[in-house]
C-alpha cells in the first residue's frame, strides 16, 4: 500500500486513509435511497412512472459507485468517490423521461454517449484543455461555491432550511407551543446542529476523526432519543428497515435495470411516433448537450474543490493526475447506464473524507468496500439517520467556504465574477451553472473593460456552448 497509494509521501497512515474512506462514505450512502426514491417514485405518490422498482436501482447505484470509486482510487489515486450525481438524476427522471416522454431504457442511451463522449475527450486530452480555460477568477470562488453549495443540502437533509412555497427557502418551525411543530419533528434538527457544534469543538481540539465521531455520536442520539420520547419511534424509523427483503433487490435489478440500455434503449420509435423524425433529433443533441455540459462541470469543480480544500493541487495549481481522474468519471459513466442508473460523477461530499485527513487512493478503496458491503445491506444502511450526515456536509461546508479569502474582492471585476461563481451553486442546486454564470460574466467584464483579448478561445467556445445550453435546453 505504502509503495502503490505513497502514504508516507502525502503525510498520511492507513489508519487515517481508512476513517476518512468511511466518513465519505457515511456523507454520501444517502444517495442509495435517494436516487432509489427518485427512480422509482419520482412525485412521492406512490406512482412508477419510470417501470423500475426502488431495489433494482438501488443496486445499480451500489454497483456504479463501486466501480467509479475504485477506478479513481487506482487510476488518479486521490481519496474521491463516485456516484450517481445528484441533479443529474434529477435530469434524467424529471425532464428526460417526465417531461420529455422518453422511456426510461432511452434515457440510459444518452447517458451511455456521455460517458463514451468523456471518454473520447479524456483521451484526446481535450479535457485538461477545456479546465485549463477556466479563468483563475472562476477557479479560485469554485471549492468556496461547492462548499455553500454543500452546507445547504446538509440543511436541507436535516430539515432546517425548508421550501414554504413563497419565499422558495425559509427556516423550519422549532415552536412547539402553536402546535406548528412537534418533539418528533425538531429533536432530529436539533441533533444536526448540536453535532456541527460538536465537530467545530473536536477539530478545534486537534482530535482525529471530529467528522467521524460527530456522525457517530448523532446516530447513536438519534435512536435513543427517539426511542424513548417519541412514541410509536421503532415501528416507524427501525422496524421497516430490519424487516426489509435483503435479496429481492437483486432480482428486480436483473429483470428491470441491468443491460436494458442495450435490450430496448435504443428503439425511440415511440418518441419518434409521437413527435416526428426533426423533433426527435433536435431533442436528441440538445440532450445531449445538457447531460455533457452538467456531467463535465460538476466533475471538474468537484476534483478541483475538494483537492483544494485538501491542500492536494500541485504548484502550479492544477488537480494531480486530473486526466485518469476524468477517465475514471467517464468509465464509471458508462458503466453506470449499463446498470441501469443516471451519470456517475465525482460527488462533493468526497470532501468530507478530505477533511477528515483522507489523501491517497487508499480512502476511496474503504469507501468503495463500503459500498459495496451496503448491496447486501441495504434495511441496514438506511438506519444511518440523514439528520447524521447533514452535520458532516454542514462543517465541510464550513472548512471549504475559506477559500472565498482567495477573491480578489478589492477589484470589481473579479469580485462579480467570483461572487456569481459561489452564489448561482446554492441558489440553482447545481455546481455547473455557477461555473457557467462565472464564465459567462468574465468573458463580458473583459469585453466592457477593453480587455477581450485576455479571453482565450477555449473560454470563448465554453462560454457559448453554456449559453446555448441555457437557451435550448433549460
């Protein structure tokens, strides 16, 4: 392990690589059950629109992060992980195969020429070209952007920010007295913040694995005092889940999910039926773009967020074996729409393992052994509550928004830049269109300040294709 992941070089032990592999893991499991949820029922009506049950994409998911996990530990050795991307799932369910009408088998056709596409570029080398585009203005706001971006799904996650449909976010009731909210309903978010206080406290302390312990101890509070004070506790939050079929998951994932890219993803005579030949290829490349577009950005400022958060870029500023880093993104793509899930990307609660110490390959090899032991255990991970790893994601978020130091704000022009570049990542859900929004400005802050021809042609052509991506898929 020493001679391959070169432990000692990165100032790190296996001890360290090993709870910062579980701690990633312990970040990011809710995607298990979320992109299950998602696919199987997309309006939480108990409707399958999509004809996949929840335990088959349950275990294409698993099976995706496994393999994207272990190739960017192997391939790029950094302490990463990959997982069906969240966003992009949400792209794929809600606007590809709701809103568009394709089937789900041709939404898995799209995804599977994503990752050709990346793979393509990776190794042509056309993927370090288009990074290197990326202003430093932009570059240097991304890791602060993803780490706001983060902080606001683990207050999400926990129940703490919430949508009251008038103001889109808004602070959850902790009121027990109006009878607007109850013990069973604030003592999960009060978990959640006691536990960001916890974590701030013990890294504070220098003590290893804050992170970990924060998760740990709020999971075991959790079940405690849910136990004791909230009746019918168990038969809702506990008994479900140990009463779950362990190995019917298997079989809806063979029958409904594996390969069916191939089997029937490649018939659109239903869409073509329905909408004609010219619409069908229009929708087809615009698709396309937008699955690209979203699949490349996010995986590039997540490897350039969390290696910055981590102290893991080179001199010169740049991601350490970034080339087999995208190729593990882009075979884990493929592989992904083989399964039968949405683009596997690189996912920023990775940086919660690089918090907690994580430098090498070696964290991803223990989170991709977790994830693949969670296949077989799938009533089991689900006893970690959200309201846990919502702390995790909250302190990252913390630890990445100092980067925002680095923005020159003292200069208008990279100020607005920067300040697009951070906002949009929250605001939108979506770590693409920040980078987009900040591309965008910096190329027309150089046009109105006479400086156009700082502009490279690399931004240029990522600057339009962004705004083509607005202008016909959004």
């Amino acid at each position: 392990m020493e001679n391959y992941f070169k432990l000692k070089e990165r100032g790190t032990t296996v001890r360290t690589e090993l709870m910062a592999g579980l701690t990633t893991f312990m970040a990011m499991a809710y995607i298990l059950m979320v992109n299950a949820g998602m696919f199987a029922d997309p309006f939480g009506d108990g409707t399958n629109v999509l004809g996949v049950s929840y335990g088959a994409i349950y275990i294409a998911t698993a099976i995706s992060a496994v393999v994207g996990t272990v190739l960017i530990g192997l391939l790029a050795n950094l302490p990463l992980a990959q997982a069906s991307g969240m966003g992009l799932n949400a792209y794929f369910v809600y606007t590809v195969c709701v809103g568009l009408q394709m089937t789900y088998a041709n939404a898995l056709v799209l995804v599977l020429f994503d990752g050709l596409l990346f793979v393509l570029l990776t190794i042509t080398g056309l993927r370090k070209v288009i990074f290197d585009a990326i202003p430093k203005e932009v570059k240097v706001a991304i890791s602060a952007g993803i780490g706001l971006f983060i902080a606001f799904i683990g207050l999400q996650n926990a129940g703490i920010v919430v949508n009251d449909g008038a103001t889109c976010v808004n602070l959850a009731s902790f009121n027990v007295f109006s009878g607007s909210a109850t013990w069973a309903g604030i003592f999960p978010m009060l978990l959640t913040i006691l536990a960001v206080f916890a974590i701030g406290a013990m890294s504070k302390k220098k003590v290893k694995g804050a992170v970990l312990w924060g998760i740990l101890g709020a999971t075991v509070l959790y079940y405690a005092i849910g136990l004791v004070t909230v009746p019918g506790f168990y038969a809702a939050a506990v008994a479900p889940n140990l009463t779950s079929d362990f190995f019917g998951a298997f079989k809806d994932f063979g029958s409904q999910a594996f390969l069916k890219v191939f089997t029937e993803g490649f018939d659109f005579s239903g869409y073509i039926a329905a909408n004609g030949a010219g619409a069908f290829v229009v929708t087809l490349l615009t698709t396309m773009l937008a699955f690209c577009m979203v699949d490349m950005f996010d995986t590039l400022g997540t490897l350039y967020g969390a290696c910055a958060c981590g102290g893991l870029l080179t001199k010169e500023g740049d991601v350490p074996n970034m080339n087999r880093a995208m190729l593990a993104d882009a075979v884990a793509t493929c592989a992904g729409s083989v399964c039968g899930t949405s683009t596997v990307t690189t996912f920023v609660e990775s940086s919660a393992g690089v918090a907690e110490g994580g430098r090498t390959g070696l964290a991803s090899m223990a989170t991709a052994a977790l994830f693949f032991i969670a296949m077989f255990l799938a009533p089991v991970a689900q006893l970690i509550p959200t309201y846990a790893c919502a702390a995790a994601l909250i302190y990252v978020g913390v630890l990445m928004m100092s980067n925002v130091r680095n923005i020159n704000w003292d200069d208008p022009a990279a100020a607005v830049v920067g300040f697009l570049t951070v906002a949009i990542m929250p605001l939108t859900y979506n770590i693409s269109y920040g980078i987009a929004f900040g591309l965008i400005s910096y190329i027309f802050v150089k046009l109105f300040t006479g400086k156009v021809k700082e502009v490279n042609v690399g931004t240029w052509v990522i600057g339009i294709l962004f705004a083509l991506m607005f202008f016909l898929t959004h």
